[in-house]
DNA sequence: GAGCACTGC
C-alpha cells in the first residue's frame, strides 16, 4: 500500500457544472476548449468529416454545437446532437439553454422516446442515437440536419453504430443529388481513432485537451485466484490507511456478489478498532430501487468514508463525486450471444483496457486519485484492447428489418464500421424470412409490406409481426398489452426475503394459460384500481414500470391507428391470444418429450422451463416462449400454452420441413 | 427448483 499524502486542495471550479458564484459566459471561457476555439472552427468550418478526441472535462459537448450555431456553420439545418442515454441528452439540452439563457425547447431542445421538448426554432437538438434512427427511417438523407453529432462514439452501441453507416450514406447521396451538405462530427473519449477515421474516409483527427487528473495505478504482484477476496482485502487497507473523507468505489459484476460483499464490509467494520473511523457501505446496481440507488450521491457523515460497491452502472451511467480511489476486480458481466443457437449467454468475463481504463478515470473527477487493480500489469496486458462492439454480439433481426426500411439496397453488405460475422447476418436473414418481413426476389431480398408494417414498431421483429396478427384474432388490445408489459423491465416484484407473501399476493393472477396471460391478469387489475400505489404494493407490482408500460401502450396503439388496425378485445376468451402469439413466436416453440423434458423446436437443444414460470409444475405438451437463457441449464423464460395445430396452422412449411412434432 | 450486467426505439 502506497504511502498517501494528503491531497492538494480541490479546485473550485468543476467542469460540465453550475457554480453559482461564476457568470455563465466566464465559466465556459474556463473550459479548456476555449483556448482551441478559432482554430477548432477554423477547421470544422472547412471539413465535412471530423473525429473530436476529448477526455472527460474537456467541454467538447456542450460547447461544440454553441460554437458552431454561433459561427452560423450549420445554419441551414438543425444542428443533431446524439446520446447513447436519455437522460444525458436531457441533461445537456438543459445545460446548453442554460448557457444560451433561452427556455428549453425554443433554440435548444431535446428530443427522447416519449419525450420531444423541440420547436420549429430549435436549432440545437440533443437526442438519443435511437431516435435519430428512427427518423431516418422517414428521411433517410436526414434533410432537416446540416449537422449530425455522434457523442460517446467510443461506447459503440448498436443503435451509433448503425448511424454511423446511416449518415455515411446520407452525406454521400446528398452530395450525389446537390442537396445542401452534411456534416458529421464523431466524438469520442478513448484514443482508438484509426477506426473512425479509417470508415470517414481517413477523416482528419482533433485531439481537445481534458481537464482529468492524474490518476496512481497499482497491480497486484501476483495473479488473484479469489477477486471478491482481493477487493475485501484493498477496501479495508485502504480504510485503515487513507483519511476517512477519501472514498472508495468498487468495481464488481453483478447484485448478488455486491449484496454478500456489501454483508461482510459491514460486519467487518464493526469489529474494527475505534482508531478506524465508521464505514458506510452503499450497493449500486441498476435494479435498485431509484431512491436506494441516490443514497450513492448524499456525503457520508463526518468521519465516515463511503465504500460504494458497484456494478459497471458507474462507469457511465452514474457519476459519482469526490471518488479518491477506485477498486477494479477486472471482471464484468456481459451478455454474449451465439446465432448457430439463438441463445444469450450472461456469464462473466474480464473487462477490456479501455474499460479498465474508464473504470480508472472514476477515480480523477475532481482531484488526483488512485485505482488499485487486482490483477498483475502483465495480466493487463493481455486483456483485448477494445470491449466487442455491441454489433458484433446481439440479435441483428431488429436491425437489419430497419436496415431494409431505410431503403438501403444490399443490407448484408451493409457498411458496418465492425462487420458482424455472416452466420450473424444471415441468421437474422433467415428470422425475417421466417416472420415474413422479407422475401427473395429475382436473386435479390426484398422488404414485404408486412415487413414494412414490422419496421415502423419499435419493437423486436416478432413482437411486431404478433401485434400485426391480432386482429385476425379479435384480441389486438391484449397482444398490444402483453407485448408492452414484456417490452419493460419486469413489472414483477420480488423481493426474496418476502417470498411466501409474494407467493400468496400473486396467486389471485395466475392462469393456468402461461406467464403471458397471468402478467394480462395483472395489467387488467392494475387498471382496474387506475394505477393505485397501494394496490401496487400490496400486489409486489413494480408502479414505475407499469407506468412505463401505460406508455408503451399508448405509443403501440398510435402506430397501430396509423396502420388502419383494429383495436378490439376479446374479452374473456383469451384463448385467442394464445391462438396469436402461437402464430406470432412459432420459432420460439418447444415441445414435451416422452421422458419429461422440452426440446426447442428449431434447433432441437434440451430446454427446461424456468422456476419463475407459473407452468413450472405443468407439463403441457406444446409451449412458445419469450427467450432462452443459459445459466446453470438452458431455461425457457414467459411460456404460454399453446397447441400443436395452432403451430403447424402458423407455419406449416417450417414445421413441415424442420421438425417432428411427435403428436400422432 | 433459479437467480438477471447495461442501455434504447
């Protein structure tokens, strides 16, 4: 353990924040960008394609879209800023009207899922990334924007990355057609830029001076057999060392080992002797209730440090101030997924450099900071440089179904800055073919016009395909229901320690039919009582996720009036959204074998329905579920009962050709 | 008889 002098005293000034005793106007004449600023415009003016390499603090996003509305580039259009999460395209849209001192939705505006705070005078127009996609769907040359923005590029999610191709295409067929120019700025914090500017036609690279502090790295000596050990071991050296207003935030995997760790700290602490101030040991991991999850955010009282144990959630999505050190066990949980098989696989693996790097940077927010990690540099260095972009371990039946709605002619082919590997794309192909959204045509794969209809959803493929079916089946409101009460996190509370009361509440709901139907149950009583929180409490129902679900509902159902769909019920007889979700998920069948267990119907792997099914204790012959998931053993997750017929009526060929159904 | 990182349209 190094020796730990007392720091420098902080600086007042915090980038990226208010700070009420300095004038608006000065404080972004603090930011390090300014000094670049004539020559950064300079630049920008002349160049359709930047790549902006800024470290945290260096005021690239909010100052940027001001300096370049400012110097009236762009001011043909609508200047996008992308986000890859809402509330930080929330954020800085407030931010920014602030500095302009204009009311938020006039000059500066935001637009989220939801949410459109915008104008005809919005000039400035921070979003997420999804929904810039999803407005190329209408306008694939993105006519509205002189200048699209891509922030946090390094995060490579599914929906910049697909952008990244969008706007590529948009900005050389306006060139093509002399329509006015687009400029795209790609903005990213890690220095992996040969990629970027290797796909923007070897774009040149502005490199923004950042406002981080330095940051101490330490290694082990010698590789770590037990991490969870390793942490518990650096968190209390560090609280008998450090003075207690240095806090600690601990990187780990997941909510049961942050629980158990969180367990013994606490323990531990109350052993120790008075010299060793008190510790407050504060969990942090997305399920949380958002009132538990604040408590990361109020100072611990004086002489007690804050140990914040954490899943990856503080890397990006939350910040944390007056971190001093940062515990990074190098491990993370990830989902992977594997298209021979259909299956996501959660299973925890390493981090990457640039992760590691990221999780480091926690540590010199405000001040010079340390980050112990627990494993050895040589092990470091044989981690990947970059984390697997996204696009190259998801589902890509959604992405490539708005791929063709964009128009775009050869979407396996698609220009992916990372190509996703050909099984990938072709298995997603093949979904599509399946669902009837595409088609082969003379040699080429053509987009139906149920396809179309998919692709205005926003949802996955066969939850659009299931609604776009239910009136066939008279139960359009009950498909749009289950689909957006499966489109949210679980509406499904439970905590463990509540088990049997959980059990006894829930029991009132459950229908012999399967989870879909149960969860309809729920949904109906849920309105029946108009969203009363009490009743949500008393039932072990998430309130806040089924307002969300009120939401999704709404927004499926203007989709579906769009579309000239029928929204009917049909009430009690919900054997008819059995009938159309058996139609809408065939590819998701499994079948009852005669020694008791299930074997999924399209590719024949053993599959198991999950303990948290209300068919757990059934055996019905014939099932379609949600999705699998591999842990101990491959799990089917939400089953509804459903007859054999039903699925050879739905796809006859398929079952046909592919399967065997054993029933006589 | 299990257990689920994180986003987003």
């Amino acid at each position: 353990m190094p020796h730990d002098p007392d720091p420098p005293p902080a600086k007042k000034f915090k980038p990226g924040k208010g700070n009420a005793s300095t004038p608006i106007e000065v404080q972004r004449k603090q930011l390090p960008i300014y000094q670049a600023k004539p020559q950064l415009l300079n630049q920008l003016r002349q160049l359709n394609n930047a790549i902006l390499i800024g470290e945290t603090g260096s005021g690239k996003t909010t100052q940027i879209p001001q300096y370049l509305y400012e110097a009236g580039i762009g001011r043909q259009g609508i200047i996008a800023i992308t986000q890859p999460r809402r509330v930080a395209a929330i954020s800085l849209a407030g931010r920014v009207a602030d500095e302009k001192r204009t009311q938020l939705g006039k000059l500066v505006g935001y637009t989220v899922r939801f949410e459109d705070i915008t104008s005809s005078e919005t000039k400035l127009r921070f979003m997420t990334d999804g929904m810039l996609l999803r407005e190329a769907i209408g306008d694939p040359l993105l006519l509205r924007y002189s200048v699209v923005i891509l922030d946090e590029a390094h995060e490579r999610t599914v929906h910049t990355d697909v952008l990244f191709g969008v706007v590529k295409i948009a900005q050389r067929r306006r060139k093509e057609l002399n329509k006015i120019p687009l400029k795209v700025l790609v903005m990213s914090a890690t220095m992996d830029v040969d990629l970027f500017s290797e796909y923007f036609n070897k774009s040149p690279v502005l490199y923004l001076e950042g406002r981080q502090h330095p940051i101490q790295i330490y290694y082990t000596k010698q590789p770590q057999s037990d991490y969870l050990q390793a942490a518990l071991v650096t968190i209390f050296q560090i609280h008998q060392e450090a003075p207690s207003s240095h806090d600690i935030l601990v990187f780990m995997t997941g909510q049961e080992e942050i629980e158990a760790l969180a367990r013994t700290c606490r323990d531990i602490a109350k052993h120790l002797p008075d010299s060793c101030g008190p510790m407050v040991v504060i969990p942090l991991y997305a399920s949380l209730p958002p009132v538990q999850q604040l408590r990361v955010f109020q100072p611990a009282p004086k002489g007690s440090r804050k140990v914040i144990l954490s899943t990856n959630i503080a890397e990006t999505s939350v910040t944390i101030s007056g971190i001093k050190f940062v515990v990074d066990t190098g491990m993370v949980k990830a989902k992977r997924f594997n298209p021979d098989s259909g299956l996501e696989v959660l299973a925890v693996q390493r981090v990457s450099k640039a992760q590691a790097w990221q999780r480091a940077g926690r540590a010199g927010r405000e001040d010079s900071g340390c980050c112990y990690r627990l494993y050895t540099e040589d092990e470091f260095d044989n981690l990947i440089p970059m984390t697997v972009p996204e696009i190259q371990r998801c589902n890509l039946a959604g992405v490539m179904l708005q791929l063709m709605a964009l128009g775009i002619p050869d979407v396996t082919n698609f220009d992916f800055m990372s190509k996703p590997s050909p099984e990938a794309v072709s298995s997603a192909m093949e979904h599509l073919e399946l669902l009837g959204a595409v088609q082969k045509k003379d040699g080429a794969v053509v987009l139906t016009a149920l396809g179309k209809k998919m692709a205005s959803f926003p949802l996955e493929p066969r939850y659009a395909k299931t609604i776009l079916l239910s009136p066939e089946f008279s139960c359009s409101e009950e498909v749009i229901s289950i689909v957006s009460l499966l489109s949210v996190d679980t509406v499904l509370y439970n905590p463990p320690a509540r088990r049997d009361e959980v059990q006894a509440a829930r029991k009132k709901f459950i229908s012999s039919e399967g989870d879909h139907i149960t969860l309809l149950h729920i949904y109906r009583a849920f309105k029946k009582v108009s969203g009363n929180k009490d009743w949500c409490r008393e039932n072990f129902v998430n309130s806040r996720n089924m307002s969300l679900v009120k939401e999704v509902q709404a927004q499926l159902k203007e989709i579906c009036l769009k579309l000239n769909l029928k929204l009917e019920s049909c009430g009690a007889n919900t054997e008819n959204v059995r009938r159309c979700l058996a139609h809408g998920m065939f590819v998701n069948a499994a079948e009852l074998q005669p020694d008791g267990t299930y074997l999924a119907l399209d590719t024949h792997q053993p599959v198991a329905i999950h303990p948290s099914s209300v068919l757990f204790q059934a055996k019905p012959a014939y099932v379609v579920f949600n999705e699998l998931l591999h842990t101990s053993r491959c799990y089917m997750r939400d089953l509804c009962l459903v007859d054999a017929d039903w699925l050879l009526d739905a796809a006859p060929e398929y079952f046909g050709r592919k399967l065997h159904l054993t029933k006589s």
